[in-house]
C-alpha cells in the first residue's frame, strides 16, 4: 500500500483551494502544511491532505504533469462519490465520468471521474465489498 503521493501543481493557492473543497465530502481535510527549508537541500515546500490521522495526499508548486497520476480517493459510500463529484464541479473541475456502477470494472464500482484544475485524473470510488455491512 501507499503511504503517500505528491501532485506537482502550477498554482498552490489555486489547488489547495480546489482540494479543500472537493475532498471534503470525503472526510479528507488540508491538514499540515510542511516548509521545505526544514529538509534537505532542494526539499519544497507541502501543503498535506488526509484523514483519521493520516496524511498522505501532499501538493507541491512546479511544472504538473497531468498524464502521469492517476489519483483514485476511497468513498465510503455512494452519497460521497455524487457530494465529491458536485464539490469538484462546483470548484472549476472538468467532468470524466457523471457517478455511476463501473461495470467494466465491477457492478459494485460506483465512482465519479473528474479533472483537477492542471488536468490530473481524480476518482472517487466506493467499492461496496471493501466497507464492512452495519
């Protein structure tokens, strides 16, 4: 498993801003943001997103590279992927994919696709069988 992945972005404020608001609905908040000068040499400068403790979605200002991250995030229901999509759209993202069963995938795949402001390619995704019943 992943600990974490850094998204290089043009504009940091833009994409901070764009994040709070569209991973909220996934319980996923700004939560640290991390001074590269307190690194090694050439360390930039982070701004972290995570929940339940954990950070591990991290964006740093520079030349994106929109064709090479493909971020999926865990929704844990159906009503999160469709409030994550609104959230996304409401914020300037680009539709890839109205929430929906990804049948090619599984009929218990809902997700939702989306573009981040640089381009990148966002998912969110409830996969029914990896949340237990209640």
């Amino acid at each position: 498993m992943l600990d974490h992945i850094f998204l290089t972005v043009s504009d940091i404020g833009r994409s901070v801003a764009f994040y709070e608001k569209a991973l909220a609905p996934l319980g996923i908040e700004h939560a640290i943001d991390y001074d590269g000068k307190d690194g090694p040499p050439g360390h930039p400068d982070l701004k972290g997103f995570g929940r339940d403790n954990r950070v591990s979605f991290w964006l740093r200002e520079g030349s994106p590279q929109p064709q090479a991250v493909h971020v999926g995030f865990v929704a844990h229901s159906e009503a999160e992927v469709q409030n994550f999509f609104n959230a996304a759209m409401e914020e300037g993202a680009r539709d890839n994919g109205a929430p929906g069963a990804r049948l090619h995938y599984d009929p218990r795949y809902y997700a939702a696709n989306v573009f981040d402001p640089d381009g990148y390619s966002l998912e969110a995704v409830y996969k029914s069988w990896q949340h237990p019943q209640t």
